[in-house]
C-alpha cells in the first residue's frame, strides 16, 4: 500500500510540474538579450512557432518602448513592473506624458513612470493621489487647502469660487484671518472666503 501511495505522489508531482512547464510560451532559458525563441503552446500566447519573443523585459522597437510579461506577453493597459506603474496602448506602447484612462488624467514621466503627488509640468503646479489620478477643485493636502482649476492646475492670488473671493498665497495654500496684500488688509474667514465688511 505504501508502495503504491509513493507511486501516486510521484505522477501527481510530474503532472504538476508538466502543466507548470506548459503555462510558458517558451519553456527554455532566456539569451543574453532576455528573450528566445517560441517553441511549445505559441499559439496560445499570439505567437507563431519559431518566433522570437521576450520574456519578463523591455524592448525597444521604432522609437518605441514594450514590455513582455513572464509568459512573453507584450503588455498592454496598466501594467505594474517592480514597484512602478506604467500604461501601454492598444499596440502595446509605453506611454508618456498626460494621458486621459476611462475619463481620469494621469501623467507619465519621459521613462513612462506614473507619477503622484506634487508635480511641476510646463510651469504650473498639478498633485496626483496615491492611484496617479490628477486633482481638480478644492484638496486638503497635510492639512492645507488648495484649490486646482479645470485643467487640474494649482491657483494662487485672488480666485473667485463659487461667487466667494479667496485668496492663495505663492505656495498655494488658502488663507485665513487677516491679510495683508499689496499694502491693504483683508479679512478672510475661517473657511476662506473674504468678508469685505471687516
């Protein structure tokens, strides 16, 4: 009987090591250019037997940048390589600069890298959250106000919002109390909005 349960565990092993190897398109080790040739289950992967393809790497073709998965895949959409995001279109290409994804703006540094946080782009100020997506509107960051317009670009000085007047300093941050700007005091309050009867 033990002999038996041995001999079981033994073709459940190599049954579990067969579809382990299948679920590569190439199953062989990778040349010094990170990729090989195709040679088992192509087709499953949009491959023709015998073609060369990459595995877990970056390419460039054209100009272009590509990613190949750990199956030879070229990446495609949103795709997390090390402890960086990076989005690739229909075709497979990294993308770069602002790029609008399912009606949010992101921005992609010149290496491709979505960006967070504060970021300066062509002059003007933009902050994105932790997910990449760009900020509009008004945003409590470590606990001061600022207020993004439209186009998600930081306001300073005088800005009506909403039919109140606030006022931003240099930096962005919404004031409060009194103010002395250009040599006159104003009176802000403590949501911001100017009280011209102080």
């Amino acid at each position: 009987m033990k002999k038996n349960m041995k001999v079981l565990a033994m073709a459940v092993g190599l049954t579990i090591m067969g579809s382990t190897t299948a679920a590569y398109a190439s199953p062989g080790g990778l040349d010094k250019n990170g990729g090989h040739t195709c040679r088992t289950n192509c087709g499953k992967y949009g491959l023709e037997t015998g073609e060369y393809h990459y595995h877990n790497n970056w390419k460039q073709d054209n100009g272009k940048w590509y990613f190949y998965d750990q199956n030879g895949t070229k990446a495609k959409g949103w795709q997390q390589v090390g402890t960086i995001w990076y989005y690739f279109n229909g075709n497979g290409a990294m993308q770069t600069g602002w790029q609008a994804i399912s009606g949010t703006w992101y921005y992609f540094n010149g290496s491709g890298a979505m960006q967070t946080g504060w970021q300066s782009i062509n002059g003007a100020w933009y902050y994105f959250n932790g997910s990449g997506a760009m900020q509009t509107g008004w945003q409590a960051i470590s606990g001061t106000w600022y207020y993004f317009n439209g186009s998600g670009a930081m306001q300073t000085g005088w800005q009506a919002i909403d039919g109140k007047w606030y006022y931003f300093n240099g930096s962005g941050a919404m004031q409060t109390g009194w103010q002395l700007i250009k040599g006159v005091k104003y009176y802000f309050e403590s949501n911001g909005a100017w009280n011209p009867n102080k």
